[in-house]
C-alpha cells in the first residue's frame, strides 16, 4: 500500500508507472489500482517472501523519492 506524503510531487508518477510496467513484464505485478480520494494506492506483487516483496517495492520510484510512504502486507490466498 503507498500513500502520499507531504513531499508527493506529479513528476514521480511517470517513472512510477515505468517501474509498474518492468515489475508487470517480470511477471510479478498482479494488480495495481489508486485510491479515488487521492490519497494514494496499492499494487499487489508475487515475491518469493516477505522480504523479497519489500526489497522490490522499495525500488519504487514514489519509495526513493519520498513521494510516498509503503507498508508492506504479506497476503496468504486461500481461495
């Protein structure tokens, strides 16, 4: 989940959907979607664990910029 902090800035999002793009032409994006308050969004990734997910979203480009703050859920699917 990323939401937006203070430091958000427009010219983030261009390099963040490139980013979305390389991690959905790996075969890791699932789904990706923002919220309609503006306050953020969520995209969910396959990873080999916990920590695997949290190195690659951290490569994000709303990551490294400060644009936004992400929280990492390990997701078990049961069904």
């Amino acid at each position: 989940m990323a939401m937006r902090t203070p430091r958000f800035d427009d010219s983030v999002v261009i390099p963040h959907k490139d980013w979305l793009a390389q991690v959905r032409a790996n075969g890791q994006l699932v789904e990706t979607g923002k919220f309609t308050d503006g306050s953020g969004g969520a995209y969910v990734i396959t990873a080999e664990n916990l920590a695997a997910a949290q190195d690659l979203v951290h490569t994000d480009p709303i990551h490294t910029t400060g644009a936004s703050e992400l929280t990492v859920y390990e997701w078990e699917i049961t069904g």
